[in-house]
C-alpha cells in the first residue's frame, strides 16, 4: 500500500555502481597511480663519480701507501698567469708550458712508471692551466697524476 516508486525505474541496486558509481572510478585511479609507481620505480645503482684510483699521496689509508712501490714525486705548482702565459714551478724550477712538457717528456724517458706527479694551484689560477698538466702527463704516458688536497 505504501510502497515508494522511483521515477525512470530500472535503478536496481545489484547493478553496475548502485546508488555509487564514483566507488568504481576511485578503485581505477588507485590501480592505475599504483601501476605507475609499480612502473617507473628503479633500484638505484652505486654511481662511480671519479676513477677507481686515487691520487698519488692523495688520501689513501697509509697501509696502502706503505706497499706501493717507491716512486720518485715530481712536485708541480701552476702559478697565476701574467700575460697570458701561466707559470708552472716544477721542483722548484720556474718554466712555462714547454718547458713542463720538456721536463715530464725528459721523465718519462727515464722510465714513466716511475714516477708520480703531484700537482698543486694557486687560488688564481686558471683551471685549464692546471687541466694542461694532466694533459702533459697524459701525452707522455706517466700513469700516476693527481691533485695534491689541500691548495694554498
């Protein structure tokens, strides 16, 4: 006698949604957001930024240093730059860019492999001067280059 009839009928409540078919949008949006993560995610590789070797008096553990073959040390020092020109100090020796590439190229006749260089800046130099020191060494075949770790 009193039943309540709905306008449009055919709104059953076993079907798709119900009274809710927002439930059915949300359940997609949460699979698809977590595919996504389930996706993209990666595991984070160890990430070699420098070269597995260190430089020479650089900061090994002295354990280490202790076992390494006596080398002869050549000391560079790349100075500021007057003119243009940068100065380099090798040894205590004051000489230009061919004058170092002379000395390391004298070294490495001598025997390469004995030697290391450790190569020091001042705070004014120019980066591509200390960067021709490595290149020097590089062009002659000496293995061990490397910034010494504290600059003046």
């Amino acid at each position: 006698m009193g039943r309540k009839m709905h306008a449009g009928g055919g709104h059953e409540e076993g079907g798709h949604g119900g009274d809710r078919p927002w439930v059915f949008f949300m359940v997609d949006c949460f699979f698809l957001i977590t595919e996504f993560f389930v996706l993209t995610f990666k595991f984070k590789t160890e990430e070699a930024a420098l070269p597995q070797r260190l430089p020479p008096g650089g900061t090994a553990s002295p354990s280490k240093s202790m076992t390494r073959d006596a080398k002869e040390t050549l000391r560079v020092h790349v100075g500021a730059s007057t003119g243009g020109n940068a100065t380099y100090d090798v040894m205590g020796n004051p000489v230009s860019v061919t004058g170092l590439n002379d000395t390391l190229a004298n070294a490495a006749r001598n025997g390469g492999d004995k030697y290391s260089v450790k190569v020091s800046y001042a705070s004014e130099a120019q980066w591509g001067d200390v960067i021709a020191v490595f290149n020097a060494c590089n062009k002659v075949k000496i293995a061990e280059c490397g910034l010494v770790p504290l600059r003046e």
